[in-house]
C-alpha cells in the first residue's frame, strides 16, 4: 500500500476507473452476442434492430476512451457485415 496521500488518492481512482471501463466492456460484448444471436437465428429483422442498439453502445464506449477507434470500427464493420450476409 502506498504511504504518499496523492498515491494512495491515485490507488482510488483507478479502482473507480476500471470499475466503469469493466461495466462498459461488459455492455459492449453483450450487446455483441445478442447481435450474433439473432444472426445465428436467421431473424434479419431482429437482427437489423439489435444492430443498430449495438453500434451505439460501442460507438458510446469509444466516445468515453474504453475502446480506441479503430477497435470500435472494427467491432461495427465485423457486426454491420454479418447482418448484411444474411440474405
């Protein structure tokens, strides 16, 4: 444990940080996997609407620094694609 007030500050903020990181990351992949699912249940509708949710939860984690952007072009390319190969 650090004995300096600022580190020990540090310590704590961090905590908090990565505590908010981690519940986005975790919103980010299930909105992810719902996307997924609906592809993998053939439901074009379901999935058109699913995607749409799903790109503005990443682009959001992107907006806030959890994700760097070209990983949240990437996550939406790799979603958008899919959807659209479902013909």
């Amino acid at each position: 444990m650090a004995n300096i007030k600022s580190a020990k500050k540090r310590i704590l903020v961090n905590e908090k940080k990565a505590a908010r990181n981690k519940a986005i990351r975790s919103e980010v992949k299930t909105s992810i996997k719902n996307v997924e699912a609906a592809v993998a249940a053939g439901s074009k509708e379901e999935a058109a609407a699913k995607l749409t949710k799903s790109i503005s939860v990443i682009e959001k984690a992107g907006s806030k620094g959890v994700y760097h952007k070209n990983n949240v072009a990437r996550k939406v390319a790799r979603l958008s694609k899919a959807v659209s190969s479902m013909e």
